[in-house]
C-alpha cells in the first residue's frame, strides 16, 4: 500500500486561494480499472482509491503514514511564477 501526499493546486478557474494551504494523502491505485459488462463504466474493486485524507501540513501527512505503516512519496509543490505584464504591451 503506498500513497501520495501533496498539496492542493489554486483552481484555474478562479482567482481565489482557499485550501491552497491544505495537503491531501492518496493512494496509489492497487489494480487496474475495467469496464463493467452491464454499464460500460470504468471500475475496479478497489475501495482505497476512494479515500482521500487532508492535513494541515506534510509534516502531519507523513506522521500519519509512520504511524500506520504505510508506505509514501511527498510530491513537492512547483514554485509559482507571474508573468507581470500591462495591457499596453498588447499594442507594442
């Protein structure tokens, strides 16, 4: 059993930042998805996948995976750049 832990990206979709301080833990997918006969939907019998777990830093994510043997990988966060630019540099 092995897991991912990282933090929550900012939605692209908004401007806003809430949760972006948060770490989620994931685990990793045991088997592979098929699809049903009946549906068509894609699915396995893994339960685990379902399971994600929030923290308030890596440090309590990681705490947590020592505690109950599970084994882990800290995803880090890329570093955030901006690109400044003016809506004069549109007409240049």
């Amino acid at each position: 059993m092995t897991a991912r832990i990282y933090q929550i990206p900012k939605n692209a979709l908004q401007s806003g930042k809430a949760r972006t301080d948060t770490w989620m833990l994931e685990f990793a997918p045991a088997e592979a998805k098929k699809p049903d006969p009946m549906t068509g939907w894609a699915g396995s019998g893994d339960t685990r996948e379902q399971v994600k777990l929030s923290f308030a830093d890596a440090d309590a994510a990681c705490a947590y995976c020592e505690r109950n043997g599970i084994s882990y990988a800290v995803v880090k966060t890329p570093p955030k750049t901006l690109k400044i630019q003016a809506y004069a540099d549109n007409f240049r």
